[in-house]
C-alpha cells in the first residue's frame, strides 16, 4: 500500500479557506429564489429570470476579466474577489431590515457574486497548479469535491430551519461572512506566489479574451467534454427554480423539507468523489468519461414524477442521490483532465471560459425553463429538461483522447486539477 503524502501546509490553509466559503455556501444554497418566493411573492418567470439573468450578466462581466486575472498574481484576486462577494451579499439584509429590498437588487447581487464568483475560480486554478505535486492531481481535486458535497449535506437543513425561525435572509449573512473568512484564510497563505507570465502593465491584445474558448473548441477531447459539461449543467440547473415553485408552492412543502431533499443526497458525493481515484486507476478515465458521464444524464427524468407528501420528499432525494453520486465521481476526472490538456499560460482564461460557458447555458435553459412553465407548468418545464438531456451522452468523446502531456509543451513543472468554488449542484 502506497503511503499518501501530505499536500503541504500552504495547501491546507488553501483548503480551509474553500471549507469555510463552502459550508457557507451551502447555508446559502438556493436563498435566493427562496427569498423571491417566500419574501417578494415571485411567480415562475420571475424566479427563472433570478436563475438566469443574473448569472448571465455576471458571465458578461467576467469576460473581459479574465486576461486581468491571467497575468497578475492570483491570491490577491481571490482575495479581492471573496471580498467583492461578501460586500455586494451584505447589502441584502441590510436592505431587507430597512424594508428595501427588491426584484432588481437580487439581480444586481446575483450578476456581481456571479461574475466574482468566476474570476475567482480562474485564479484559484492557476494559483493551486503551484502548491500540488503532479502526482496528486486527483487527490487535490476529490478533497474539495467531497468538502463541496459535505457542505451541501449539511448546509440547506440548518439554512432551512434559520430561514424558519429567524427569516428567509438569513442564510444570506452566514453566506457573505463566509467569503470573508476565505479571504482571511487565503492571506494566511506564506508560501510565494510567482510572478505572471508577465507584467500588470503590459497591454492584453484585442481578442485576448476568447483565447480560451480557441484553446477549448481546438482540442477535440476538451470540445467534446465542454459542449457534454454545459449542456448537462444548464439543464440540470435549470430545474432548480422550477422545483423551488413547484414544492414550496403547488405542493405546500415547508422550508426545511425543501433544503432536506437537496441536502441528504449530498452524502452520495462523498461516495463519488471518494471513489474518483481508484475507479480510474482500475477503468481508466475515458470510461469514466463515457459510462458515469451517461449515468449522470439519466435520472433527470425522475423529478417529473414528484408527488405530495412523504412520497415526493422521497422521490426528489432518490434522484439527487443517484446524479449527485456519478456527478462527484465524474468531476474530479474531468477537472484533471482539463488542466493537464492546458498550457499554462492560458490556465485561468481557459477556466474563465468555460466557467463563463457553462453559466450562460444555465441562464439561458433556465430562462427558457421558466418560459415554458408560466405557459404551462412547472412539472412540464422539469419532464423537458429531463427528456432533453437523456441525448447529452451523444456528445461525450467515443475515443480516448488522451495523449501523454509533454512538460515542455506545457511550460509548467506539472498540473493539477481545480473545481469551481461554491455552491451548486
């Protein structure tokens, strides 16, 4: 048996930090169309429309950041950016207690904390490609998938119950304190970082900002993987406001037993992400790819079949439970492989825009998701989600694009994985 080593001190600090942000998070998980349900009286449209137009003008926004956060030094920008997202959260219950609060500044918070949300993302890639050895890619990568899971566990059925007792903007506070103890975590951090690839005062050239999509759409084992990636994302995403109408209002379940059937089924990420390592070290990562991959657009379907009761309560967490489990064992892989099939020099563009993809498909299938149920209803809207992406595994690779990484093609001494800090399923 191969003793583990340990990933380092700075690593550690690294890892709190993500923790604290995480289970914050996951106090926070889903507030904001709960808050426009129980607090502004929103009907489907106008939670769909918080889902979407948000994160999609942060999407937006990032764009342009992310050439800014490739060539500067990364642990100030995820400061910045934590800092960013505990001040614009703030200015929620404090709007609320003054009897302000209001459909626009929800979607003026979600749109900042979004686009934060993925510069900051960027940065801690290219930040955490220098801390983990090469060899301890998928290691790095399955601890923060498995705190992701474990915060989610645990967060909404204390969020619930807060929201309960002491009010639906709550769990927004725990939230925004949380990104500023990851900020204080991150400065923690002593080891040094080093410099760019260059200056902060070199001019980024005009286009800069699509290198990474170039980078993603040149590669066929990366295109295939993201065009799977955004549409399963968007999808499953999509439903979440649905079912936040669907349970809160049209079958009457309480606050707590909507955070219960999301929080439950997250154990099932701990399995996954636990089992990363060694399902691909005995199958191998393309049939990671191609069966979990598969697995995970399956049960979608299922939420179409929710019921009153103690039986729909049961239904939705049997679902979660069996997408959360293949979605924990499939990210890790996936977040490996996209780094190690990534230069250096264009790590945190490349995240940027696939993060900045994957959004725009969430806001974009929500916003329709919410369309079709103000038409007809939110169970519709879920069957079509559902029945749409059964036909994503057509899109993952059918050939093992996995050519050996040459360190001198990478510029870089090795690779490790990123995840997208925060919340989300």
């Amino acid at each position: 048996m191969v003793r583990r080593r340990p990933l380092g001190r700075d690593f550690g600090w690294l890892w709190a930090a993500y923790a604290v942000s995480a289970y914050g998070s996951g106090l926070g998980f889903g507030a904001f169309p709960l808050i426009a349900v129980v607090a502004l009286h929103a009907g489907p449209a106008e939670v769909s429309a918080l889902s979407a137009v948000g994160p999609a003008v942060g999407a937006l926004i990032a764009v342009p950041l992310a050439p800014w956060v490739e060539f500067r030094r990364k642990r100030p920008v995820m400061i910045a950016m934590d800092l960013t997202r505990f001040a614009a959260l703030a200015t929620i219950p404090v709007a609320y207690a003054l009897g302000w609060l209001g459909f626009v500044q929800l979607l003026m918070v979600s749109a900042l904390v979004a686009a934060a949300k993925i510069a900051f993302n960027a940065a801690s890639g290219a930040y955490l490609k220098a801390l983990v050895r090469p060899d301890d890619l998928l290691v790095a990568n399955a601890r923060f998938e498995s705190t992701n899971w474990s915060s989610i566990a645990v967060g909404p059925p204390l969020g619930g119950a807060s929201i309960g007792l002491f009010g639906p903007v709550t769990t927004v506070v725990a939230d925004a304190l949380s990104h500023l103890f990851s900020a204080l975590g991150i400065t923690a951090i002593r080891g040094r970082e080093e410099a760019p690839p260059r200056t902060a005062t070199t001019p980024v050239r005009a286009g800069g900002a699509l290198d990474g999509w170039r980078h993603i759409l040149g590669h066929p084992g990366l295109r295939a993987l993201y065009l799977n990636q955004v549409l399963v994302a968007g999808l499953i995403m999509a439903t979440e406001p649905l079912l936040a109408v669907l349970l809160l209002r049209q079958l009457g379940f309480p606050p707590w037993q909507y955070g219960l059937a999301f929080a439950a089924p997250c154990l099932g990420g701990l399995i996954g992400s636990r089992l990363a390592r060694r399902v691909v070290a005995r199958y191998g990562r393309h049939a990671v790819f191609r069966t979990v991959g598969t697995l995970r657009a399956s049960w979608l379907i299922g939420l179409a079949f929710v019921r009153p009761g103690v039986v729909g309560l049961v239904t939705v967490m049997a679902v979660e439970l069996a997408i959360i489990v293949n979605m924990s064992l499939y990210t890790p892989v996936l977040a490996t492989y996209r780094l190690e099939h990534t230069p250096q020099h264009l790590v945190a563009r490349t995240l940027s825009a696939w993060s900045i993809g994957q959004q725009a498909a969430i806001a974009v299938l929500t916003a329709l998701g919410g369309l079709l149920a103000d038409v007809t209803s939110p169970r519709t809207a879920i069957t079509a989600a559902g029945l749409c992406v059964l036909a994503t595994p057509l899109l993952l690779p059918r050939r093992d694009a996995d050519p050996a990484v040459s360190p001198a093609a990478d510029g870089s001494r090795g690779c490790v994985p990123t995840r997208e800090w925060g919340s989300g399923r």
